[in-house]
C-alpha cells in the first residue's frame, strides 16, 4: 500500500508496532481463548474484573483496544467503558453472548464503542475488527498530533495569519493577527476584518482580497501606522485556497526595511567620504600654492609697502581659514581613531565666538552660561568645535525668526542608567539649547537617523545629529535630548573628565631660519604650482633644489645625481604614488632620508621610518621637518 500523507505514514508507523488491548471478561477461559487469537498482533493485559481495569486505566495503562464483555457481575460492559472513557481514548469493542440490542445502543451512546462482536466469535473476523480499531485509534492519535502541531504554529508564529472563508468572515486566526486588531481570537472568529479597520482601510483590504481571488496569488508591501504612531512595514501574502477560502500572512518587515537603508546610508557616507577626502586633497594643494606664494611674497615686498603686506597677509589669513575648513572635511572622511586630548571646553566655546558670529547671522544671539571651573573633557578639539557647530546652525535653523541659543558648560556625576548608554562616572557636560519650534516626540525619536531632516528639500543633509552622536560615542561619552514643541530643544553632550594638563595648540614662527647646511633636495609633485612652492621654500633656507614631476622622473634624477641628500614627495601622485617612489628610492639611494607630503587624512603602506608633513603646511613647518631629517 503506498501511504500519500505525511500523517498516514505516521499511523502506519504507530500500528505496526506492538500495540497493547486491554481485555475485559468475568471468564478466564474466554480471556484465555481471546489471548491466544490476540497476542501475535498485539500486547495483551487481561483481566476478569472491570474494577480491576478501570484501577490499570487510571494508573497509566494506555491500550490502543479495549475489548470488553458485556455480562459481567457488579459491571456491564456498556457501563464500564462509559467509565473507561474518564481514563482513556481507546477504540472500544464490545463482546456479548446474546442479543442484546439494548446493550449494544447504550455501549454505542455512554461508551461510544467502535463494533461489536457475539459470542461464539469467528476467529479471522474478530482480529480483522480488532486491528481496524487499533489502526483507527493509530489514525486518530496521529491527527491529534498535527492538529496540536498546527496550533502551537498558528498561535505562535509571530506573523500574523488569518483564513477567511467567501464572504470574508474569520475561520481561523492566530493570537498575532487579533492583537494587530486590538482584539481577542473568541472575538475576531465569524467577523469580518473591515469591522475593526477605518473606512480608508477597509476600503483598500476590499480592493486587495477582491484581486486576489480574482487574479491568484499575491504578496504586497504595505505601510501601517504602528502602535506608537511610527510606520510599520508588513510583507502581506494572500493565497486563495479554493471555494472562496482566502489565507493571508503578513509579516513585519520594518526591521529589514531599517537595515537596508543603514547600508544604503553607509554607501552614502563612504561616497560622501571618498568626496569629501579627494576635494580636501585637491583644496589642499590650491591653499599650499596660495600660502606659499604670499609667504613667499611677503618677503619680497618692501618695508614701504605697508599696505600691499597688510593685504597680503589679510589673504593669508582666509587661506588660513580655508585650511581649517578642509581638515574638518578631512575628519569626516576618515575612519581612524580621534585624535583625544584634555581640552579646556570653555576656552574652546569661547575662542568660537567669531565663528559662531559669523555662521549663525544677526537675528540669534549666543548666551554663554559657563561653569566656574569646569574640568578638562578627553575629546578631539577640532571635532568637538564641529558638532558644537552643527548643534548651533541646527537651533538658528529651528528659530526662523530669530531666538537665543545657550551654551552651558558644568561638571557632572552621572549615576548608572541615568544617560542611555553611558557608564556612571565624572563627566563634563556641554549643552546647547535654543528657543525654537521644539520637536515632536515622533521626529525625536528618529533625530539619530543618518539623512533624517525636517527641513525643507535642499535646506538639510540629515548627516549633523548622527555626527554629533558618533563623535560623542567615540569619545566615550553620551547624548541626550530634551525637547518640546513650540519650547525649544535642549542638547546635552557628556564627556569624559580628563585627568591630564591641557594641551596647547603649538604657535608657528613667521620667519622659519636659514639651514645650517646647505644640500641638494629633490623635490617631487606632479602640481607644478606647489612644487614651485615647496622649492621655494627650500631655497629661501638656502637649500639647492631640483624638481621632477613624477616618479619615474624622479628616479631617473636620482641615478643620475649622486649629491641629492634629500627627497621631499607629493604622495597622490598619477604613475606612481610617494609611497611607491620612496620604496623604489630606497633601493636605488639606501639611506637617503625622505619626507613625505599629502593633502589627505590618512595614508597606508609607508615604511615606519618616513615621516609625513600635511598639506597646507607654512614655511617653518618645511624647515622642521628639513632640520630633523638631516640631522
């Protein structure tokens, strides 16, 4: 027999193993003679007392068949099986030596036997009746099981799953879909969906069920309002099942959505890095030609000039500026660790103050309410000033109309849990608050989100929160926000207390000195106008120079001139990077001391020898670096 379910060969397995019958008779001939037919198919109990059976039921005995007398003293069969019934789902059989119909009907009614046999019985026939019971009882048992199995699947799978028969009423639902519903399964069954959705939505589940039954198959993407007024995402697959019966799944995938667009945005910010990296490179060598030049200009013009010096060194300073502005972009495109030192938070806000003039306009005023004496915070200074930055635009933008924005500053304890994420301990905490539109708690909660705005399209990057946020968490520190609308919003950035003495910015000499000794260097860059520069510079501290534009060319000087004691090198460079000539100079000249120039943020594959000067660089800073590598 070929079995076609996966539930019949689950029977068949249960009946070809040795099931037990329990049998019941008040004579121990007839027990005998049932044995004897019974006991190569089955595992037989047997006794001449129904009390005695009922005591093995209740004690655990779980017989597939019972097959049971009907005269018995002080028990009828029909009466004992009805008692049966308390302890067991056996297939009940009953055996009778006369013609009680009666009897039979009431075992039918109390005890719900399966057949009947008379005494004498015909061998063949009874053991067919008896193994159609037990393969009936295998049957039963094995039905039961994958009805539970299904149930703990429909009332646990977390996907909300409903059956619905033609005229869209609930046949079945499990504990997810009625909660979807604000409701209990007793009271979703026999209703239809639309009773518990707004008119809109009922209107478009109508439209969907509708095309599915006419059309087959589907699986949609469909937007809801979540339970705390954000949008929830369900992947819903209905599946027509014939007659009019519709199944319908729908799973959330908000948390998939989510995901795919923190990749989409780390693409992004990888882009935005790539840019963000090869502008400043690009700048970096225009403010190295510009600098240069005025530096160099500046030396040349006569004390008479006083005026023409004054302009030049005005145009310095914006340069100046530029300068700063690129190593800002550089921070943002690169992925190395910050650069974390003990900072003096007031002095930074303080020295800010042009900056912030400059950048916020004059309808906001700035209010600084500093601590007495706050301690030094363990943070990137650059970094620091730039999130304090973004907070402020963001609080002008958040007062068209003008407002104050405040700066505060004060040493804090923070007790475990009092700051998400934030271990306890001493902390100096910076806040930025405004007295703008406020934020609603839906658009607070996902101000974190990278390329999240509420400005207009052009107006906003989304990028400054997120940022502020990392550099915060990769100082070790903590954020929080505060904020009501039409009250404003209040931004608190907690840093780590630093324990070491503030670090000073190094102040530049103007006039970098002469070199002790004069020698050959070459210098390598493929921008003509910085090469120009970098010689420049070289000669005026009376070095003598030879220039290359690129590799190869480079290498050709440095076979063919043995009195080149120094190498200065652009490292981004087409052919052949610095990196790649310094390898290669090394070979051919072991020992000769290279310095290394690049406008980018970080560099890769450099021997730990060669020391680097970064783009924009001013004369002094050249000759530094020219003094210690020639000893």
């Amino acid at each position: 027999m070929i079995v076609s379910t996966e539930m019949e060969r689950t029977a068949a397995q249960a009946a070809s193993e040795q099931a037990v019958i329990l049998l019941v008779d008040d004579e121990a001939e007839i027990l005998t003679a049932l044995t004897d037919l019974l006991e190569d198919s089955f595992e037989v109990v047997a006794t001449t007392r129904p009390e005695e059976a009922l005591s093995l039921l209740a004690a655990g005995l779980c017989p597939a068949v019972i097959l049971s007398d009907q005269r018995m003293p002080g028990l009828t069969g029909d009466a004992f099986l009805e008692r049966a019934r308390a302890y067991s789902d056996a297939e009940a059989l009953l055996l009778t030596g006369y013609a009680e119909l009666d009897a039979v009907v009431g075992a039918l009614n109390r005890g719900r036997i399966a057949g009947y046999a008379a005494k004498p019985w015909e061998p063949a026939g009874l053991l067919a009746m008896v193994t159609a019971a037990r393969d009936r009882h295998a049957l039963r048992r094995a039905l039961e099981t994958e009805r539970a199995l299904l149930r703990g699947l429909l009332d646990n799978l977390p996907d909300e799953l409903s059956f619905k028969d033609a005229e869209g009423r609930f046949l079945r639902l499990n504990a997810a879909k009625a909660r979807s519903l604000g409701s209990t399964i007793t009271d979703c069954i026999g209703r239809r969906e639309s009773e518990f959705l707004p008119p809109r939505a009922a209107a478009r589940l109508a439209r969907a069920e509708r095309g599915v039954l006419a059309e087959g198959a589907v699986s949609d993407l469909e937007e809801r309002e979540g339970p705390e007024g954000g949008t929830r995402w369900m992947q819903v697959s209905r599946v027509p099942l014939g007659g009019g019966v519709l199944v319908t799944i729908a799973r959330d995938v908000t948390e998939a959505r989510q995901m795919e667009a923190r990749l989409r945005q780390a693409d992004k910010m990888q882009a935005l890095g790539t840019m963000a990296g090869g502008v400043a490179h690009d700048f970096n060598n225009l403010l190295t030609a510009i600098l240069g030049s005025l530096q160099l200009a500046e030396r040349r013009v006569g004390g008479e000039e006083a005026g023409l010096r004054r302009l030049m060194r005005n145009a310095a300073m914006a340069a100046e500026r530029g300068s700063a502005l690129t190593r800002r972009l550089l921070a943002f495109s690169r992925q190395n660790e910050l650069a974390l030192r003990a900072v003096a938070v007031n002095q930074l806000i303080l020295g800010m103050g042009d900056l912030l003039a400059r950048t916020l306009g004059g309808m906001v005023m700035v209010r600084r309410e500093l601590g007495a004496n706050p301690g030094t915070a363990m943070v990137d200074p650059g970094q620091l000033e730039l999130a304090l930055l973004n907070l402020c635009i963001n609080a002008r933008d958040a007062m068209p109309g003008g407002g104050t924005i405040t700066l505060s500053t004060a040493d804090v304890t923070v007790d475990e849990q009092a700051v998400p994420d934030l271990a306890a301990g001493s902390y100096v905490r910076v806040s930025v608050a405004d007295t703008g539109t406020g934020m609603t708690p839906e658009v607070l909660a996902r101000v974190f989100e990278p390329f999240f705005t509420t400005k207009e399209v052009g107006k906003g990057t989304g990028l400054g929160l997120p940022m502020v946020y990392g550099l915060v968490r990769q100082s070790g520190g903590g954020l929080t926000i505060e904020s009501v609308p039409d009250q404003g919003t209040q931004v608190h950035l907690y840093l780590p207390a630093g324990h070491g003495e503030v670090v000073r910015d190094r102040v530049e000499p103007h006039d970098a000195p002469l070199a002790r000794e004069s020698v050959r260097v070459l210098v390598v860059d493929d921008d003509a106008t910085v090469r120009e520069v970098t010689a420049g510079f070289l000669s005026d501290l009376g070095h003598d120079t030879v220039e290359a534009e690129d590799g190869p060319a480079a290498l050709r000087v440095l076979e063919g001139d043995p009195s080149v004691q120094l190498m200065v090198v652009d490292f981004a460079m087409p052919r052949m990077t610095g990196a790649e000539l310094s390898e290669r100079a090394r070979v051919l000249r072991p020992g000769l001391p290279i310095l290394l120039v690049t406008g980018y943020a970080e560099l890769t594959a450099l021997a730990a020898d060669i020391p680097v000067l970064h783009k924009p660089y001013r004369q002094a800073e050249l000759a530094e670096h020219v003094a210690a590598l020639l000893g």
